[in-house]
C-alpha cells in the first residue's frame, strides 16, 4: 500500500506543479500569422477551474496506475525485503 500511495502523492504533487506552471500564462494574448493573405488571428490563453481540475484528475490516475505494477510486485514479498528493494 505504500509505494500506490507514494506513486499517487507523487503524481498529484507533479499535477499540482503543472497547474502552477500554466497560471502564470492566464490570459496572454498571442497571434498566428498568415504568409499567403497577410493576416494575423489572435488569442487569448485562459485556464479555468475545469482543466485544472481535470488535469489533477489526470495526474493522479497516471500515478495510480503507474504504482500498481510495482505495489502489486511488492505486496508478494516480505515487508523489509520490499522495502529495501523498492
């Protein structure tokens, strides 16, 4: 139980990180231009709650999935010798 639980906090903590990284480009304005007619389209990048929200989901679904291989591998074998493995 341990090394899910380690692999979901981990994957949460790098969801949480993420979501921080992606604030600070809330509402940039950026553009795409056009060679061939010359024109330019603008946006705005804006994060809100749900992809937020959503991209925790996401992380923390990856970890649990990605730490079920390892803590099913461990839970066969004695605690100390998994540990010191692991």
């Amino acid at each position: 139980m341990s090394f899910l639980t380690e692999s979901v906090l981990l994957s949460l903590l790098a969801g949480i990180l993420g979501c921080l990284l992606a604030l600070p480009l809330n509402w940039v304005t950026t553009g795409v231009g056009s060679f061939i007619s010359f024109s330019e389209i603008a946006f705005r990048f804006q994060v809100g709650m749900e992809p937020l929200l959503s991209g925790l989901i996401f992380a923390t679904g990856v970890g649990a999935i990605g730490g079920l291989l390892p803590a099913r591998a461990a839970a066969k074998k004695e605690i100390l010798s998994a540990l010191r493995e692991g």
